[in-house]
C-alpha cells in the first residue's frame, strides 16, 4: 500500500488529474467512473443536460436521441435517468470510451435505454436512423489555446476530445452538416461550445442548409455556452 499511495502522490505531482487518480467524478449529482484517455465530464457541461430535459418535457412522448461524443456517458446517462421515456444511442470515436460509457450505463441501471456505439460522428449508424434530440459536447477549444490550457488538461486529457482544430470548429461544422439528415421533422440540436467560438458556431448554423437558429444559452457565468438549433 506504501507504494501503491507514493505512486498517486507521483502521479498527482506530475499534473495528473485528481478524478484519474481516484477513477470517479460527479456529474449532475451521479458518480462517473473515469480513467486516463476518456474525458473527464464538468460541471459546465450540466446545462446541456438541463436543455434537453426540458426540451424532452416540452415536447413529450419517448424520444429518441443521440449522444454524439459520448465520454463516459455523462450526458446521456443524466438524460436517460432523468427522462425515463428516453431512448439513447451513446456515439463516440474511441473504443475506449464505448466501453467505459458501457460500464456507467450499466451502474446506473440504465443499460436497457442508453446504447454506447463506436462511430465517427454518424459514420456508422445506419441511414435510416434518424433522432428527435441530437446533443453533443463536441471538441470545441483552438489548437492554439490548447496549448495554452493548465497542465492538468494539457498533458493528461485527450486532445481527441478537446481539440477543435485552428478556429476550434473542426468537429461543429461536420456535425452541423450532418445534423439535418439525422433529425426528424421537428427535431434539435443542441451543442455545447466555447464562448470565444459562439458566434462562429451561430453563423455556422445560420448557414447551413436544414437548420435554424433558435438560441444560444448562457451559463452561471453569464457566457454563451449551449447552442440550440431545430430542423427547418
């Protein structure tokens, strides 16, 4: 145990997250199990789970929705906990956090309505599947500032899932291209962004063909941080 405990002091003193060392974070009051190479879920990206619940209970019925960059599952483990009439498909690139996401879906009982997949945006999902709610907590910080984040991001997260590429959009604007053919009549986007890309993103979605601009909410903070958008 002496040196398993000098290991994570190590580990801790060379930048390495608090939640990789003890495997868990909190998020929207439910405990995730993290590890290094996943992203670790913030509290900023709660507000994205409080717009989709209160756009499914505005909406009604049982939707269907995508999860696109799932994580851990965080986003769409809250949503299915809180909205029991609510079908996931969990979509992430990495294998790694498929299976993770898996292992959440199943300690929160909500195996039976969360789907953890392994794609490329909707590369894999097949055409036919269309959604009424798409959410995603896309990679949205410049490659320049990344390099500028704490340590603690820096060097121990996955820049898969945070870079966004020189305007910090790389993964947006292919997700608000793809977008529209996925959504049913009526449906919404919903993506969580970077205050310093929001009125890229908004003019992003203001141009593309199929989607309308609904809004873009701002958090505690008082900064753009959930961007909502229908089907036109």
């Amino acid at each position: 145990m002496r040196t398993s405990f000098k290991g994570l002091v190590k580990k801790r003193a060379d930048g390495a997250p608090v939640a990789y060392l003890v495997g868990r974070r909190e998020f929207y009051s439910l405990e995730f199990a993290v590890e290094s190479g996943v992203l670790i879920p913030r509290p900023e990206t709660e507000l994205l789970v409080v717009t989709a619940l209160d756009r499914i209970k505005e909406r009604g019925g049982e939707p269907m929705i995508a999860d696109v960059g799932t994580g851990t599952g965080a986003i769409a483990i809250a949503v299915a906990k809180h909205a029991p009439g609510a079908k996931v498909v969990a979509i992430d690139v990495s294998p790694q956090a498929v299976e993770l996401a898996k292992r959440n879906a199943e300690t929160h009982g909500v195996s039976d309505r969360v789907a953890p997949f392994e794609s490329d945006l909707f590369a894999r999902v097949k055409a036919s599947r269309t959604f009424d709610l798409i959410l995603s907590n896309p990679p949205y910080v410049t490659t320049n500032e990344l390099m500028g984040l704490d340590e603690t991001v820096r060097d121990h997260e996955p820049h898969l899932a945070l870079d966004g590429g020189p305007d910090g959009t790389t993964v947006i604007e292919r997700l608000v291209a793809e977008a529209p053919g996925r959504l049913n009549d009526g449906g919404e986007l919903l993506m969580e962004i970077g205050p310093a890309i929001a009125e890229r993103v908004e003019s992003l979605i203001g141009a593309a063909a199929g989607l309308q601009l609904v809004a873009t909410l701002k958090d505690l903070a008082g900064l753009p941080r959930v961007t909502h958008a229908v089907k036109a």
